[in-house]
C-alpha cells in the first residue's frame, strides 16, 4: 500500500515537473549543475529505411532520417550533446550487401556521431572489408581488448577516447564479445581477443587516476547477461568500479528501461541497450556537481 | 577594532572554512542526478529531408536491381509444404549440387556425393509468379558460402543419424533415405550405391553447418575441408538466372514409410 502511493505520488512530481517544459526532458537543470546527455544506438544491423507498414514486429519503426531529426532536436535542448554506438552497424540489410557499409557509414558521419565500438558483424566482409569503409567514417571506433597489432586495421582504432564537453571530461572505452567461434578466423585473422574484465579493469583505472575524467562510459558489444558464466554488461558492471554508464549491444535486448547494477563497491551502475536495427534511441542525461557537497554514490536516477 | 577581537574573528573564519571544507565529498565533479530512457523512433518523427535525399540514390539502385526478373516459380513454395523432404529444400540442395560441383570438379578433380543444408536456413518461401534477385535475398539473407567436407563412412552415418532423430525437412541432395516404425533405417544410399563405411565422401554444406551450426556436430570429423568461397545466395541467383523457370517437387529422397 505506502509502495503504491509512493508510485502515485512520483508519477504525479513527473507529471508537474514536465508541465514546465516544452523538450522532452522533465528536469530543467539547475545552475550549478553541468549537463550532458548522451545518446545511444547499437546493433543497427544496416537499418536505414524504417520497417514496412505491415512488419510483425516493428511496423513502420526506425529509420536513419528519422533519427537524425530526434537527435537534432535533442542537441537543440543542450548542445553538450554525445551520440554513440556499440556495435553491429553492419549487415542485415541489402544497403550492405550492395555498399559495404559505406552508407552507414556516411550517414552516422552526418549524423554526428562520436565513436562506435566493433560488433562481431562488423567483420562480416572480413577485417579488409571493415578497413576499406573506415575512410567514410567520421567518427572514433574504440575497442580496448581487441589487439589490431598483426591487422590492417593497426592504428585505426583507439582502446579509449576522452571528450571535453560542458568542463566535463568523458572518457568512453570500448569492449568487444570472443570472436573465435562466433566469427570466421579468415574475416578477423589475426585480430587478438583479450579478456574484457581485465582489460576494462586497466583502462577504467588510467581513465580516472590519469586521464582525470569525471564520467566513464563503456561502449560494449559483449551482450546484455547470460545464464553461462560468459562475460557480459551485468558482469562487467559487477565485477569493476568507478564505471558510470555501460552503453551495451550484441544480444538485440529491449530493456524497457536502463537497468541500475551495483558495482565491486556496491555503487550504482546504469546499463542500457535498446533492442536492434535502429527502432530506439537511448538516452542518458548527467548532471554533475562539483560544489562538493554531493557524494557521486549518491545521485538520483531517475529511469 | 582591538587586535585581540581580530585575531579572534580571523580564528573562528578559519575554522569556519575548515568546517566548510570538511562538509566537501571532494572538488571534482560527480553526478547529482541522472535520467534515462529508451525514445522509440517512429511515423510520429518526421524524417529529415536532406538525409532521405541523401539514401535515394543508393534506395533506386538497390531496388532497380533487386526489382530484375530473373526466372519464374510455376508454384507457391513454402519449407512447411512437406515432412521430411520439400520442394523449396530440394531445389536449394540441387541447385548447390549443381552450380557447385563444377567449381569442386575444377580444383579437386572430384565430385561433390552429398548436400546438406538446414531447413531453418530458408528465410522466406517463394510465390508462384516472378523470381527476383529479391527473392534470393530474402530466402537466403545471409552471407555463407559453399563448402566441402572429406568424411568418412562411419562419418557419413552420424549425418544419417542425425537426420533421422531430427525428423525435420534439411534440404539435402545425393542421398536417398527411407525410414520406418520406429525411426529405423530401412534404406540409405549415396549416389544410389549402398553407404561404405570404409570410403571418403565429399559432402557440400554451408560454413554455418560445418562449424557445428544446427547441433551438426559430425562434421567435425572431416579430415579435409576445402571453402568453395561461393555464397550461398549468389548461388541461387545464378541458378534461378540459369533456369528462366522453376518448378521443383517433394519426391522421394528422404520419407517416413509406414509400414
């Protein structure tokens, strides 16, 4: 019963607080606090027209042009603004089998994006086939337990990138899912797999004691959970610290809503991943303090 | 004002900001408050313009060229119009036998026996009228090519076997299976030669299948495998350009007699 009206009166403080504003965001941010929203897309798959009409499951959902105007707007509402994806832009639809990936691509350059993280599909014209499309991609790819080493693909992609925005320092990280098993050795050659845990463990550490950022997100295509003990974002989240936002993919998942984890030191960890081919947009909005009278434990999360 | 009130004030700001400064978590900057949702993009966004401009002539040229007529279906052909052998499955395992023996012939000198392919891999059924590189697609979406497994006999009976207790319609080609009451086997022939336990067979999969796609678990016995880098689906259209019509039959090559 006191649950209930819990809920009812929540519902009721969002429903006065959206009252006030014309955006889509039920919180106008006081002045002392800095925001940044970040939003999200994974596992694509070649989307870029919106289901037919008559689909199942997805009738006349989706499609790249559409997206670009919601992310246009939302950058209208604050321009502190990161878009990001975890992975699988390619394949699914003949826009691949005809162009590779160019349009992709080109489109998610238009559309602004910040950086991506490598899915297994994206081998699926081989790590050549992945290479040769990089010149139409504006944006970073961030995959910290792959070694491209011994790959044409050396030097082309970073383990993580750090973004200023608002004074806010971001840094983003990526992860990839075992190839081995799951992909043809003869499209990812001799691209090393490294253990995610570890390796999100090293590089969530040079992110917060050198690189000093204030934000740490992980872009991952390792999968939302599995009943095995293969590694997964609710492991990942479990099992390291100081990670603020796990943004995940390869297991095509429509979270409702982001899940709230809790990290090796029992602090929050939000998880998000927003099914498949382009039909949701995630978005995540921080407000940070730096007054120091708010304990980062402790921030409210409202999903 | 007297020295003394002065130092006295001067000690009590002092502590007055240590007070402060022990209130402080820390300087940096952490988050009071965060929100998240999932926004669904729908007809209620209008696409932008300039972006849908952008994809049209990309759109044209994928349509015009999976629009192209390239044989005709003299019927509906559906995976689910059949028990343990289908039209549309005897058509995709004849026509890997057919388009893909050549290329085998050509490196090996040998013949391709056998063709396995899985019933779960037809993606779409195909309607009586115009066959279009569409429809190549859409039955067969993925990206897996043709390739030959070198298997043993002994191997070659686990496949039958697992034929068998599958119970399901796999596409298959070379091979005639009969089983009765029971599941037992009461005829297995390859090539219309009784099956030897003893002589290397060379069977013609895909490489989802080959790498244990499907529970097909046996074809980790092949002693030789040889990727024909021939893709499934740009078999089919080849094969569908090379026969301006199709009318495929269930017939005999795998059945359950009732005894």
């Amino acid at each position: 019963m006191k649950r209930r009206a819990f809920l009812k009166s929540s519902a009721a403080a969002g429903a006065f607080a959206g009252a006030g504003s014309l955006g889509l965001l039920s919180f106008t941010a006081p002045k002392n606090l800095k925001h940044i929203t970040i939003l999200h897309t994974n596992d694509v798959h070649s989307h870029i027209e919106p289901f037919e009409k008559d689909h199942s499951q997805f009738p006349g959902m989706g499609g790249a042009a559409r997206r670009y105007t919601l992310i246009e707007e939302i950058r209208k509402e604050n321009k502190n603004t990161l878009l990001l994806d975890a992975g699988d832009i390619f394949q699914g639809t003949p826009f691949f089998n005809f162009y590779g990936g160019e349009l992709e691509f080109k489109l998610m350059s238009k559309m602004g994006y910040d950086a991506a993280t490598i899915g297994n599909h994206d081998f699926d014209n081989g790590i050549d086939g992945l290479y040769a499309q990089l010149p139409h991609a504006e944006f970073k790819f961030l995959s910290a337990n792959y070694n491209f080493s011994n790959t044409v693909l050396d030097g082309q992609v970073k383990p993580y990138q750090v973004f200023l925005r608002n004074g806010i320092k971001i840094g983003i990280f990526g992860l990839g899912i075992e190839l081995e098993g799951l992909v043809g050795k003869d499209l990812y050659k001799e691209t090393e797999y490294l253990d995610p845990l570890e390796i999100a463990k090293e590089t969530v550490k040079k992110l917060k004691e050198e690189e000093k950022c204030d934000l740490v997100i992980c872009l991952s295509h390792l999968g939302y959970n599995y009943r095995s003990e293969k590694i997964s974002d609710m492991k990942l989240a479990q099992q390291t610290k100081n990670i603020d936002l796990i943004i995940g993919g390869h297991t095509h998942t429509f979270l409702p809503k982001p899940t709230i984890a809790h990290n090796s030191e029992g602090k929050n960890v939000l998880i998000n991943q927003v099914g498949w081919a382009g039909v949701n947009l995630g978005r995540i909005d921080f407000y940070l303090d730096d007054s120091g009278k708010v304990d980062g434990s402790g921030a409210t999360i409202i999903v | 004002m007297p020295y003394i009130l002065l130092r006295t004030m001067k000690k009590i700001s002092f502590l007055l900001f240590l007070f402060l400064a022990s209130c402080k978590f820390s300087s940096d900057l952490v988050p009071a408050r965060i929100e998240g949702k999932q926004l669904q993009i729908n007809d209620s966004i209008p696409a932008d313009e300039s972006m849908s401009e952008f994809i049209q002539p990309y759109k044209e040229n994928i349509d015009r060229e999976m629009n192209q007529v390239l044989s005709y279906s003299s019927f509906d052909l559906s995976k689910r119009d059949g028990d343990l052998n289908t039209a549309i499955g005897n058509m995709m395992a004849d026509a890997v036998m057919e388009l893909s023996n050549p290329v085998f012939k050509k490196r090996t000198g040998k013949s391709i026996d056998i063709v396995l392919l899985n019933h779960g891999g037809i993606r779409a059924s195909i309607s009586e009228g115009p066959i279009t590189t569409r429809t190549a697609y859409q039955v067969m979406p993925f990206e897996n090519e043709v390739v030959v497994a070198k298997m043993k006999g002994e191997h070659v009976r686990q496949m039958v076997h697992y034929l068998v207790d599958a119970g399901t319609a796999h596409p298959v080609a070379g091979i005639e299976l009969e089983i009765g009451k029971n599941n037992s086997i009461q005829k297995v022939l390859i090539k219309g030669q009784p099956l030897e336990e003893e002589k290397e067979y060379f069977v013609a999969t895909n490489d989802y299948l080959l790498n244990g796609g499907d529970n097909m678990v046996f074809f980790s016995n092949a002693s030789e495998v040889l990727n024909l880098n021939y893709k499934i689906r740009n078999l089919l259209i080849d094969y569908f350009k090379k026969h301006d019509t199709i009318a495929p039959v269930r017939d005999y090559r795998f059945i359950r007699i009732n005894q």
